[in-house]
C-alpha cells in the first residue's frame, strides 16, 4: 500500500514510469531498513521538485562505454534513483567482463540513501561503492560556511549465504534533518556536530545552521577530506557541478534553479581477484571475528548493516511506521 | 645525506636493491611532508623485520593480469613499499588502456604512508586510492578489544599546474605512536581516541593501550566501516590475512612471525570521463572555491594536502628535522 501510494504520488508529480518505480524501490529500501530519513517521507520533497521544474519528470538517459572497464551515463536530471540503478548495473556488468567497472552519472539529482545502490551491486555479486555529492550543508573543517553536502559513501559486500555487508555513511557526523528533528524535540544535539550562522560550534537546535564534518573539532579535516574525495568522484569527474554551486533542492527562499549533482558508481569481481571461494571463506572468517569479539560493558558488536536487516525483518513483519505528515500526503489516513 | 643512510641501513639489513629504494622512497616522502610518524624514523623498524625474518628482503613478485582493468600483485612477503609502488604503476598503465584499473596487492607487509602511492598516481595524472590493512591496533565501535588496524585511506588528485589534492587518512583518529609520544611528553591524549585495557575511555597516555576508531564515542560506527572496508579491499579481496589474525610487526613478546597483509590500488583516468580539459577546469573552480571559502574567526582554509606541500617546502630549505633515536640509527650523529 505505502509503495503503491508513493509511486502513485511521484507519478501525479509528472514523473515517468521508470523514474517513479527506482525512486520508490530506493525509498522502500530506506523505509524497510529504518533509516526513514531517506524513506517515505522523501516522497513529498520529490514531487515538490518535479512539480517546480528542479527535477525532470523524463528524463532521456544517455550511456557512452568510454572504456572497456568505464562508461558514462547523462542522467539529464531525472530523479537519481534510476540513473543510480542503471549506473551500479551497467558497472557490475562491467566488471564482470572487466574485473572493475566504474560509471559517472552526470547531471542527476537527489538520489536518497547512498546504500539502496551500493546493495544492488552486493546482491549482484559484486564489491560495490556509491557516492553522491549534494548541495552545500557542512562547514569545512575550521570553515565558517557551508561548502560540501552530506556526501555519502556507500559500500557493500557480499557475504556468502547472508545478507551483504554495507556501510552507508555521510561524511558529516549527523544528517541535515537531525537538527530538524531535535527542534522539534526540544533536544539538545551531541556534540561537535553543528554550528551556527557564523560556524560557532552550538548544541542548540534553535542556533544550528549547518552541520560540521566527521570527526569533530580535532579530526574534522578527515571528514572533510572524504567529503571532498566525493565531490571529486561524483561531480568533478563527471563534469557535474561542486557542491558549493549546486542550487538547492527546493530552496526556502527565490525562484528554483535545476538541480545538477553527480554519483560515483564501482565494482569490483572477487573472482577476478583471490576468487570466489577465497573471497567468501575470508569474508566469514573475519565476520565470525567481528561479531565475536567482545564488547565493552558486555555490549554486543555488530557490522555494518546488521542491525538494519534486523529493522528490516521486524518491519517486513510488523509493518513500516509513517509521520504524520508523510501519512497525510500518502494519504494513507 | 639521510636518504643514502636510510637505503645503506635498509641494504644491510638484507633488502634487496628495488626493496631498498623504493622503502626509502615512501619514508622520504613521508619525511619531506612533515608525517614524521612514517618518515625515515621507520628504518629502523624496518631493519629490525628484515632481520628477524618477518618480512622478505629478496621478494620474487608475481603478477597476474586477471581481466582488462584488473591485476593481482603477491608481494612474497616483501617490504610493502616497492609492491604497492608497483601496484600503483600497474594500476595506472590498465587505467590508461581501460579508463579504471584495480590492482590487488597480496601477501605483502607494512608500506608505511598509504599517501606516496595515491601521489604518485595523482603525479601520473590519474584519480587514485590507495589502501591498506595492517595488525589490529584499533577497537571496533563498541568494543573492548583491538581488532582492525589504523587502516590508512589515501587518494589523491591531479590539479592543472600545481601539486596533487592529497588525502592521507587512518581510519583511527590518531596514530598509535601517538600514544607513546604523549607517553614520553607526559600530556593529556584528546578525548575519544583512546582506550584502556577493558576498551573503557581514557585520556591518560599511560592507561592508553588502543586507539578507537574515527568518530568517537557517537560516531565511531563511521570510522570503523571505513577500517572494515579497508579491509575487504585490502587483505579479504586479495587473500591476505583479515587484520586481527594479522602477526605483529616486531612483536613485543615471542617469536616473531611472518607478516601478511594486503594492499589495494585504484587508478580513474578522468580523460575517460569528463575530459581532461573538463576535469581540470572543474577542479580548479572546487578548490578556488574552498580556498576562499571563509574560517572560522578568520582561520585560513586548507585544501587536503595544502599544509604538508608547505612543510615540503620549507623542509627542501631547512632540511628534514630527525628525532635523536633515528639519527643514531643511522649513523647521522
């Protein structure tokens, strides 16, 4: 029903069948998986952007095989999702050829949660990253202005009779809607995390204004430093535009302005590699030691991704929980 | 002066001539930049595996070309620096013919500063990545036990009439000889970056027996999944040893054994995505944009790598600075 009724929203918002059924498909695995920031609840914001003209509803995809293990796909800024899909497909094809295979998308949007492609390429087979530059949210380390966006990296692997392993980070400590989040409820936010108007670090919600990189006060130059490996990956290499440039997606204030961000799409063949066999019983060995070794105060360890397939398996069985103002514009009440 | 030092120490401790020059090559770049940490300080480390028989000094490498765009180096247990060296050249050349190449390096041994082989792809006028796995020094998030190693991320990118953007990372916030210098220096270690015995927090040098990973008490997840993902590329994907079943580089107790560890080299040719005419006007106008992005009570904004190009410098005047061990190890006072 939740997936009928967001593919049903972004169609009504002009978007073309392919469009809208990736979109959905990243949104529900975002949704199953419990990070319901890039869930659902995105629906609205896409077809705000669709509507205004920042997102094109049909879009004509272009691909160039620039290279045996390379190729470039202009996603003539359709929503990202589906030009991230096509992007991970065509370099796990790649790489099965090639034993590496990376695709730039130029020119796309929004893709929402980084981790939705990085897992295709992992089911497929595949070691797989993705990335996303984005419009400027995050100070540079010591920066009093935003200048990158939450940059995502994405990466999966696949573990023999198991779900993959999959790490979906953003290169800043928290996501922009956290701060969102914590004014509305009232909550002071953890430390080193934002900062205010001039890039004072504030654990105010109310005086936060952008947010800083991983890594805090001491170590933010490595957040930032990751976030900048992004932008070079997913914008500069595919002649999109640096965060710093993007207009953003449906702006507060002004007339909207086309979006234009790029995704960085690897993967890579175990079995070009060690090979398949080799690949899966290391892959076991240091996931058993992973998950064995002893945590502090008795906590339990767990790897990445882990306790997302368990949220997954809750919610396959009890259902996905909506905000009321998603619900509403699902209109799923 | 201190080069042929270091090459004659490495000499007689049994490493052949390409091992010899090539560790000697990544220690002083080390050295010029100011990471004094993975500097020419290491000889004697260095020396002391030679000897014990930790590490190979007369590796006979093989390499295998699995596909178009990737390869797998076995290092035979040699000084890591000349195989990751050798990696990335490889690396570059598949990238050149193919647009990405991929090379695994197995069965290798500590390569001390991961950046000399990004840069030395970056001054081939590729994108590059250079990882690797090392003995585990360094907690999970969570837990009370080391468990991966510093894992270093480094990647590296050409700009247009000026020096390479240079990201050079552990994936732990500090090293852990930073550990025994604040010992030495009798001072407070930041916050969140160590761990005692029982993994609980301290700040106390003398308590400190593990680093913890990049984020912290909150966010440390991150750093862990990036020294996880470092380690599938590096040591799972091309057969080495996972970092907590690595042996010990010059252990403290017991009978030295032979060190296994992995490496992983990517090259992008951005002539095989945006152009090289595109990818440099774009990365002149990110890092324009970064450079006068404003700082925080008025501080100057660094690009990754800005500050160790001016240490370069200023030590290509004033000489490399040498601690007092080292310079009696070789031979210098």
């Amino acid at each position: 029903m939740l997936e009928e009724r967001a593919l049903a929203a972004l169609r009504e918002a002009g978007a073309d069948e392919p469009s809208a059924t990736a979109a959905t498909r990243a949104m529900m695995h975002a949704s199953r998986m419990g990070v319901d920031s890039h869930g659902v609840r995105l629906t609205s914001f896409y077809a705000e952007a669709l509507r205004s003209g920042q997102v094109n509803g049909r879009p004509d995809f272009k691909v160039r095989r620039t290279a045996s293990a390379s190729a470039v796909l202009d996603a003539d800024r359709g929503l990202g999702h589906a030009a991230a899909y096509a992007g991970m497909e065509l370099a796990c094809q790649i790489a099965k050829e090639s034993g590496v295979g990376a695709v730039g998308v130029a020119h796309s949007t929004h893709y929402g949660a980084a981790g939705a492609y990085a897992l295709a390429g992992a089911e497929a087979g595949f070691i797989a990253l993705s990335t996303s530059n984005a419009d400027s949210l995050v100070t540079l380390h010591g920066g009093a202005k935003r200048f990158h966006g939450t940059n995502p990296i994405a990466a999966a692997a696949p573990v023999a009779g198991a779900r993959p392993w999959l790490l979906d980070m953003a290169t800043s400590s928290i996501p922009y809607n956290r701060i969102l989040l914590f004014r509305s409820l009232q909550r002071e936010l953890p430390a080193e995390v934002t900062a205010d108007i001039a890039g004072e670090p504030t654990r105010d919600p109310h005086l936060a204004e952008v947010l800083t990189p991983l890594g805090g006060q001491d170590f933010g130059f490595k957040g930032a430093g990751l976030a900048g490996l992004v932008t070079i990956l997913s914008a500069i290499l595919t002649g999109s535009t640096p965060d710093h440039l993007v207009p953003p997606m449906n702006p507060e204030e002004g007339e909207p302005k086309p979006h234009d961000i790029g995704h960085f799409c690897l993967a890579i063949d175990p079995e070009r590699f060690v090979g398949r066999a080799g690949y899966d019983a290391l892959m076991q060995q240091y996931l058993t030691g992973l998950r064995e070794s002893p945590g502090r105060s008795g906590a339990e360890i767990l790897a990445p991704g882990d306790r997302e397939w368990r949220t997954m398996e809750q919610r396959n069985r009890d259902g996905i929980p909506v905000d009321p103002d998603t619900a509403r514009f699902l209109k799923l009440v």
